[in-house]
C-alpha cells in the first residue's frame, strides 16, 4: 500500500490524497461503508458500485471468525471472492466487538478469553490469532488488535489499557513481519491510538504509534459517548502526531459534520454505520439537511428524495413513495433509504476532496456545516 499527498487546504489540515492497493485506488478523504459480517446491510455489492460508488468497505473480525468462519472463507480464497467485492476490503481486528458485545470476557496478557453473543461458546483472541484471521479473510488493510475503554474511564484505567494495547501492537507488528498473505496479494497493518479522554495518554499513544512505522494510523475510542468538542480536540492532537505521510483514519465517526470537521483536522478516513442503521429507521441525511421520512409532512411530497445527489436511487424515488414504503413496512424502503445515505456520505466526502484540491475548503465547510445539521 502506497499513500501520497495531493493538496492541503491553506486555511486548514484538511489534505486530500491518494490510497493505491493491490485492489485499486482510494482517493482521500473517503468513507467506507461497514459491511459487519461481509454485507452491507440492505444493499448488495452492485448497489454499492453502481449507485453508491463506494471504493472501499469494511468487514469485521469478530463477526466473520465466528461466522461463516476462517476455514469457509480460506475455501472460498478470502472475502472478496466468498462477497464479490473486488474493491479494497479493510478489516477491523475485533477488539470493540470483544469488549462490547461478547459475555464474561476476561482480559490476560495473552489476549482476550471471551464468549460468542451468538451460541455462548469460548474463544481466545491474541494479537498473534487475530492477524492470522485478517490474513485469512484476506483484507487489504487490517487492524491491529486493541483494547477499546469504555466511555468515561477512570485515568489509571485507561492508562493501563493504553499499555496493554501497545504491547499487544508490538505483537502485531511482529507477526505481522513473520506471516505471509494468503491470496497472492500485500496486506497493510494500522495501529489504533488509544488512551481514552486523557491528552497526555493521547500523546503518548499517538508517539508510539507513530514510532511503528506502520502504513497507516487509526484513531480509536473516540465517539463512544464523549462531547462532539473533546472528540475534534483529540483528533486534533492525534493528528498533530501521527506522520503526515501516512494516511490517518478516524474509526467510527459519524455525522456528516464530524467528517466535515475531522477532515479539517487533518483525517483521511472514516467509517460509520450511521448512514444505514439511521436509513433503516428513517432518518435520510440531504443536500438540504436531515429529513425523518416517517413524518406525515412528507406523504405528499412528490418531490426526488435529493436532486443534489449524482445517484440514480436518490434521483428516481419519491419522499412521498418512500414514506409509503415505511409505513407499509417493506422491505425495499430499507435498501433505498441505505443506498440514499451512503450515496450522500461519498457524495460528501468527493466534494470535500474538490475543495480542498480547489484551496477553498475551510469556508466551504463553515457554509455546508449549518445546511447539513437543519431538520427538514
């Protein structure tokens, strides 16, 4: 994996890149759709090629070892073969999931004793067990494994779980130099920078991630409960640190104003579940701002559901159909307002991009950010 620079934006951090993988090219800043167990929910790969033109999506570690498997997914030659995706796949290591949805989890030294949320079966993750599984599914660029503290933590708690995941990090690292990929093709390890709401904690991880000289750096544990103002004045720190050749990706956020403000912070990457969880619950972010579908304001709106949007779905339904859809509870109401959402994210992310290589970024996003944030 390759990263280079194409343009700064002069009245802010905001930079604009590009990502070559063995699986294509990435221009920066983007968002990658989350495809938690090899699927986006709702939208099929095509969708996500044709109307929303994603360039790179996510799978999940947890989700995929526990199903299908390592062994199904080794038969199947990796993930892009067994979903049909032929675009970069980034692969998170598992270590929120652990954390957050599996049972009577025990934390060691050696990794993480857990039980699946699915049959109540026990598992062991290590930094060394968890590259093995990303070799297996075979993703471009792969996490290492970390812990993620809970939002608020006590101070010498999230030091010591910032402890804990550098050294697991130094694991990583090295297995990753003693494994080979599986499928023919190189594969890219990111650290995560952790160290909860602490700034010292956060610049001592940022340090030492940098240290790793990795491909690329993530920023962890933040929008998980703390104000929007503390999550971009870390970000902001993080991003003083980490190298500035080196793509940095902001892991979980969020709204489009946070991509707005983290990309003017310095951030390259990003990924959320909002824009599908809040499409299949009605919630369609706009060119106009936010919109509840399920409203009765919009029975009769026959108007397109965006005519800011280059994407056939968001050109060709109607708000007044797609309420109608909701209300009825069908499914395809679910695939739209997904395909929508995700649309406006890239759609978002691309015209970021374009003024930022234009050096008019910063007063743009001042403009944007107030549009984005008003309910319809």
């Amino acid at each position: 994996m390759t990263f280079e620079l194409s343009a700064k934006d002069p009245a802010s951090s905001a930079r604009a890149g590009v990502i070559t993988t063995d699986h294509g090219v990435i221009e920066t800043p983007i968002f990658m759709p989350v495809g938690t167990v090899g699927s986006v929910k709702a939208v099929t790969q095509e969708q996500l090629k044709t109307q929303i033109n994603a360039r790179i999506i996510l799978g999940n570690t947890y989700h995929l070892y526990l199903r299908p498997g390592v062994d199904i997914l080794e038969q199947a030659g990796g993930l892009h073969k067994f979903n049909g995706w032929d675009r970069p796949i980034l692969t998170d290591s598992g270590g929120y999931q652990v954390f957050s949805l599996a049972a009577n989890r025990k934390i060691k030294e050696e990794g993480v004793i857990f039980q699946s949320h699915i049959d109540g079966s026990k598992h062991l993750f290590t930094p060394e067990s968890v590259i093995n599984t990303q070799r297996s599914i075979g993703a471009d660029i792969i996490m290492a494994f970390d812990e993620c503290p809970p939002y608020p933590s006590e101070y010498a708690y999230a030091k010591t779980s910032m402890e804990l995941t550098h050294r697991w990090l130094a694991r990583c690292v090295k297995h990753m130099s003693e494994t080979e990929p599986k499928y023919g093709y190189s594969q890219s390890l990111f650290p995560i920078v952790q160290g909860s709401t602490f700034r010292d904690l956060r610049k001592d991880s940022a340090a030492f991630i940098a240290g790793m000289e990795c491909d690329g750096n993530a920023i962890g544990g933040l929008s998980v409960g703390e104000p929007e103002d503390m999550m971009y004045e870390l970000s902001a720190l993080c991003c003083e640190i980490l190298p500035e050749d080196k793509p940095r990706y902001l892991m979980g956020v969020g709204t489009p104003w946070n991509i707005l403000e983290n990309i003017s912070l310095g951030i390259d990457m990003f990924d959320c579940v909002m824009p599908t969880r809040n499409g299949r619950n009605g919630m369609l972010f706009t060119t106009k701002g936010v919109i509840n579908i399920k409203n009765k304001k919009w029975a009769t709106d026959f108007s397109v559901l965006d005519d800011g949007l280059d994407c056939e779905t968001s050109q060709f339904y109607s708000k007044a159909y797609l309420r109608h859809l909701f209300v009825a509870g069908e499914f395809l109401g679910l695939t739209i307002a997904s395909i929508h959402n995700l649309a406006f994210y890239l759609h978002l992310v691309k015209e970021a991009r374009k003024h930022i290589l234009a050096g008019d970024f910063a007063s743009w996003k001042s403009e944007m950010i107030p549009i984005l944030k008003q309910r319809l």
